[in-house]
C-alpha cells in the first residue's frame, strides 16, 4: 500500500532523493507519491524513508483516523 502526502506539505524538496524507487514527484500543487512505484522501501529498508524525513507523509490509514477525530 502506498503512502499519501498530505496537503500540509510546503514542497521542500527533501522527501524525493529519499525514494529508492522514484515514486515522489512534484504533482500541480504539491508533492505526490505514484502507487504503482511506492513499496513502502520494503526490500530496500527497513522504514519508509518519506516518512522518516517529513512529517506530512503519513499511511493511509492514519490520514483517514486523523480525520475522523476532527468530525
Ligand atoms: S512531502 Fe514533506 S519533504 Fe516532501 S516536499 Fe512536501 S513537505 Fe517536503
Ligand atoms: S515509502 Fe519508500 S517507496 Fe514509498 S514513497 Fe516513501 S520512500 Fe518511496
């Protein structure tokens, strides 16, 4: 499953090099990760790199529990 930037991101740049796989790219607005390439770096690391760098690169999950919480 592949994980998602969340509109908080102020396209820094930081979080692209990190990708082994290439999958971040600056989308029209902000930054987006493609999830067809994105492996959660399983193979390469142990963490996800994106998240390990940025604090608005979240898993799916905890984006749409975060946003139950705000109802
Ligand atoms: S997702 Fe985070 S690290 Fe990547 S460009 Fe946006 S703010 Fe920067
Ligand atoms: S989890 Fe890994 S493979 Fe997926 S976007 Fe982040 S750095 Fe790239």
């Amino acid at each position: 499953m592949a994980l998602i930037i969340t509109d908080e991101c102020i396209n820094c740049d930081v979080c692209e090099p990190e990708c082994p796989n290439e999958a971040i790219y600056p989308g029209e607005e902000i930054y987006e990760i493609d999830p067809n390439k994105c492996t959660e770096c399983v193979g390469h690391y142990d963490t996800p790199q994106c998240v390990e760098v940025c604090l608005w690169i979240v898993f799916p999950k905890i984006l749409i529990m975060s946003k139950l919480k705000r109802c």
